[in-house]
C-alpha cells in the first residue's frame, strides 16, 4: 500500500502513467505517504490510517489514532495535491501522494 519509488501522476494526484505530469512536489512541514491501489477504495481515512500504520519513516504518524487523524481532517491538515482532504474521499486504482501538513520526516532531517 506504501510504495517509496517516483512515479507519475495526474492532475487528481492519482497515477497516470507515462502521460501523468509529475509528482506533485511536498509541502514544507510535512510528512508524505503514497498509496499504491490496485482496486478503488470508498474511504481515504481507512486507507491512510492502514498506510501511517504500516509505515516506518515516523513512530509519531505509526501511533496517531483514529480520532487524531478526524481531527488532522477537520483541521484541513490532510492535503492531496494541495487541496484538503475529507475522510470520505473516495480513491481510484493508481498512486495517490497524501500528505499530513504540522509533520516531519524524520528520514528527511538534516545533519
């Protein structure tokens, strides 16, 4: 569900292929999961909190629990390309880049 490679995207900031533009660039103070769907999803907030879980960059964003991730939500901190995010957004096959805006990435950080 988490994939860490480059890859294209549309202007939805789901995968698009060779004639996607490209990935969308990452917000400053922010931590950027991407999923990688074969089928359609209904809800983003299962999918995120399935893909922060699984993921190892952050033990902050590994814990945040549910009601953590509705208040990220009301706080329009859950950003797809740019644009905030709700939990019922409903996601197509494809990579889609989310990212949690007041986060870091600790794999990131400068010596």
């Amino acid at each position: 569900m988490i994939n860490d490679s480059d890859s294209k995207t549309n202007s939805s900031g789901q995968d698009g292929g060779a004639s996607g533009s490209p990935v969308p660039p990452r917000p400053r103070n922010s931590f950027r999961i991407e999923l990688v769907l074969k089928y359609p999803e209904r809800r983003l907030d299962n999918v995120l909190l399935a893909a922060m879980r699984a993921q190892t960059r952050s033990l902050e964003i590994k814990t945040l629990s549910r009601a953590k991730l509705k208040l990220l939500f009301d706080a329009k901190r859950v950003r797809i390309k740019g644009q905030a995010a709700t939990p019922s957004s409903s996601l197509a096959v494809g990579t889609t880049y989310v990212d949690l805006i007041g986060f870091e990435d600790p794999s990131e950080k400068k010596l």
